[in-house]
C-alpha cells in the first residue's frame, strides 16, 4: 500500500486536473461524497448533532460537500467557516454558493471576538469534522483558530478528521504546538506520511481512505517513493520438498561478551526459527560453554578476546576466514563498547563484501568515525539504529531528527549507499531511493533484546537470498507482527523476546 508525502499527494492531485483533465471541484465532490458515505455508514448514528469546521483552503471545500452531504441524508449538521469568505478558495467558494442554496446551517467566524459569542453553542455539539487546514499546514495554529483547537478537543465526544487532523504535520507526523485529537481520520488517495509517524499517528486515530479519481497510470508515471508492508504473502513462500539445508542460508553471527551473552544467544536462536540452514556463531573464547550448552542447534566459534573478554582485534584473519563460506553476516549483538572490540568492528566490516546486519555496539563503533563509515559506501550492509543510537552515529541532534526523520533517513541511505533500518514506534526502512514504513509491533518490544531478536530475523532473510532492502523491511515486519501477536495473548508488558522468539513461526506460516 502507497504512502504518500503532502508534495506527493499535491502533484498527484495537480496530474489529475492538468493532464488527465479531471477538473479540481470535481476531485472535491468525489473526496466529500465518499468521505460523507464512510461516515454515514461506519462513523455516525442518525441522531447525533454535529458540526463540520472547514477552513478557507480546499480541505475546507471537502468539509462543505461533507456537510452537503449529510445533510441531503437528514443529518443533523451545522457547518462552521473559520475564516472571511472573500478567502475561500475558488473550489471552497463554489460549494459554499451550493450549500448556500439549502437549508443547512453555515456560521462565518472570522475573529476571536466572534469565537467568544459562539463557544456555548459549540460545546453543545456531541461531534466534530475537522476540515480546518489538511495536509498544507506548517508550523503552529495561533490565535483564534487555537482556541477553537482546544474548544473541540475539550467538548468533542467523537471527532473525525478529513484528510489529516489540523495541527499534525502531515510530513512528519509533528505537532508545533496544538493538534485537533481525532478519534478518526478520512484521508484522501492514500495515507499519508503524518498517519503513520508518531505522533501523528496518535492523533490520527482510525483512518479510512477514499478515492477521489486519481487513476493507476498516474501514480504509475509518478510512482511514490514509501509504501508498508500488509501482509507476507508476496515474500515468504512454502519450502519446496527438494532441498537441503545450504538452500536456506549459511550465516555467521559474530556477537558476544561477557555479561552481554543473552544478546547473541536471542539472535542465533531467532535466526534458527526463522528456517536458516546452518548457523555459526563467533563469539569470544572465555564464553563457549554458555554457548555450547545454550545453543544446541548451533555451531560455536571461538576467537581472541580481550581482557573485558570481548573479541579482540587480533582474531580478525581468523573471522574473516570462519565467514568466508557464508551467505549472510549479523554483527553487533552483546559485542561490548570495548574499544579494541570496536577497532575490531571498522576493520572487518572494511574487509568483508558479505551482506550483513549491523546492530547495537557494531553501530556504535562508528560513533566519531565517519571517515571509516564512509569506506562502507556501497557495499551490502544494513544499519539498524534506534533513533538515540542513529542521532550517536550522525552527530544530528535528536530532536532534528524526530521533527525531520523521514528526510534525515533517506538522506543517510543515500550518503553512503546502504540500507537504513531507523527502528521506533513507526520504522523507517530505506535504501537512499525507495522507503517502506513499518507500523506492525507495540510498546511491549520496548525491551532490551527485541533488537537483537530482529538482527537474527534479518541475517536468516538474508541467508536465503533476500536482498539488503526486503531483507530489512519483512525482517521489521516479522518482529512487530510476531509482537502483537504475543501481546494478544500476554499482554504489552510481558511481551518478551524469549516469547517472540517462541512464536515467530505463527507469523511466517500464517
């Protein structure tokens, strides 16, 4: 399913009317008519008394069909214009002249003083469409318009938005300063890119898409860069009879140290659930009894260690010679901070041309060292940061990050030619071109080990032939699924990665 960025869904909207030659009013009918059945037919009961907030731009436009609408079909509407009519826009105009013409209600206000005369009547509504600003809005609502932001939130019972809930930045997912609190949203096209990310996503609720007319040679000939992941069904497949065990991967893990050997344990045992054939985890030599005697089914290498019994920078021949055969690498999971270790960690990933997940302290390794990052430029890795440890490895500061992530993201990708996985509430996965949004998962992965459970599902994709891309987006999508999954039946809080680990198989053969 297509995500599409507010320049995206503009240019789509401006293909349609120039090129194709659908005429603008027409593209609003159509968004208004279906957004008004959606919510006769899901969202509203015939008795509610209800009161459509449109703005002077085109999302208000919608918000007058909208109230057209439900009022042709005896709802019981009041639709309020925030703003001088001489600014509507051209379509907005067009149909506020319509609406006009009929019985329904319609109040300009056009000031604070006349938000003030109106605030008891507004109270009295037991729902709100927002049709304030839609997707254009950049930076904060002020003045009256954020009181009137705060009158609904106060008195709405249910509150639906068309298009994106006013306040919500509808590239980011950001709030300046005040957003309306939906209970659902009516998008247009497709959801957008302040649906998913937080905390937009928050403030959008359920949300519901309608076509308004943009046809499939349009968003061929300007095909959107994000998408998500719904289901499984076009990647992961039924094994065929046939085979043996070096047709499903051949990987290596190198993870480990002391007091951090849970790490690599939930990795491997991850990656053995999710079907890799042979599993080879490199590891510092002080710990091969914890690995021995935890990991039945894997095979366990040992290498130089440090004296904080973390690997040494001394056993990188040897690594390079224990991976030489396989199909896929993960590094990073319980590997230590260790400063030789993290020497150790530049200099293999340097050397090595295997498709690799790098993960946690082998992310962190590169904190200060963008020059030795730079020398991974193209090669077949996948970084897979949260968002503190992303902010750690580029220097940006945090909160740019999070009013910017989509656009810092793709920037990292493509710098330096890799796959990015920017794991959080909504993860970003992308490859510098295209991006997918994962929104499966819930807060139960908030948890140390979820991390490395995903490194093991990830370096398994990898070793049966999915590239850096796929291989990191329905790795993200096995964990979350997997995730709420257990949390149906445990609850968030005790979703663990030991229990995600156990049920990883109820995600892959469903």
């Amino acid at each position: 399913m297509y995500v599409l960025s507010p320049e995206e869904m503009k240019n789509l909207d401006k293909q349609t009317i120039e090129y194709v030659g659908i005429e603008g009013i027409v593209l609003m009918e159509n968004a208004g008519k279906k957004a008004a059945e959606i919510l006769e037919l899901n969202l509203l009961e015939p008795h509610e008394f209800i009161a459509v907030v449109c703005g002077t731009g085109n999302n208000g436009g919608d918000g007058l069909v909208i109230s057209r609408w439900l009022h042709n079909h005896n709802f019981d509407v009041h639709c309020y214009i925030i703003g001088k009519k001489e600014k509507l826009s051209p379509s907005a105009a067009t149909n506020y002249k319509i609406l006009n013409k009929l019985s329904c209600p319609i109040t300009f206000i056009e000031n604070g003083q006349q938000l003030k005369d109106y605030v008891d009547e507004l109270s009295c509504y037991s729902t709100f469409i927002d049709a304030l600003f839609g997707i254009g809005l950049k930076g904060e609502i002020k003045g009256y318009r954020n009181k009137l932001v705060k009158i609904v939130n106060q008195h709405s019972q249910k509150t639906i938005a068309v298009d994106v809930a006013s306040g919500v930045d509808c590239a980011s997912g950001q709030i300046s300063n005040i957003a309306i609190k939906a209970d659902y949203t009516i998008t247009m096209a497709a959801i957008k890119y302040g649906h998913i990310l937080y905390p937009g996503r928050e403030y959008s609720g359920e949300v519901y898409i309608v076509d308004i007319g943009i046809s499939p040679e349009t968003y061929d000939r300007f095909l959107p860069k994000a998408e998500i992941i719904e289901d499984l069904d076009l990647f992961i497949s039924e094994r065929e009879a046939d085979t043996t065990k070096n047709d499903y991967g051949r990987i290596s893990i190198i993870a480990g140290s002391r007091g951090l050997t849970g790490a690599a344990i939930m990795s491997a045992k991850s990656a053995l659930e999710m079907g890799s054939g042979l599993i080879k985890l490199i590891h510092p030599s002080s710990l091969s009894d914890i690995f021995e005697t935890s990991l039945l089914e894997v095979m366990s290498k040992s290498v130089v260690e440090t004296e904080d019994i973390s690997i040494s920078p001394d056993a990188l021949s040897t690594i390079l010679s224990f991976v030489s055969y396989s199909d896929a690498i993960a590094i990073g999971p319980g590997i230590s901070r260790n400063q030789e270790t993290a020497s150790f960690v530049r200099e293999f990933l340097k050397e090595n041309n295997k498709s690799t997940v790098i993960d946690a302290d082998a992310i962190n390794a590169f904190k200060d060292y963008n020059q030795e990052l730079q020398k991974l430029s193209g090669k077949p890795y996948i970084f897979t940061p949260h968002i503190k440890e992303f902010s750690r490895l580029t220097g940006i500061d945090i909160d740019y990050v999070k009013s910017n992530i989509v656009k810092c993201a793709h920037e990292f990708a493509a710098k330096y030619n890799l796959v990015l996985l920017l794991k959080g509430s909504t993860s970003i996965i992308t490859d510098g071109n295209k991006i997918t949004f994962n929104t499966t998962g819930n807060a139960g992965l908030s948890t140390g080990g979820s991390g490395d459970v995903l490194s093991g599902i990830i370096v398994s994709l990898l070793g049966q032939g999915f590239n850096t891309y796929d291989a990191a987006r329905i790795g993200s999508f096995i964990l979350g699924k997997t995730a709420d999954i257990v949390a149906e039946n445990y609850g968030e809080y005790s979703t663990t990665p030991s229990k995600i680990i156990q049920n990883i198989y109820k995600t892959i053969s469903s």
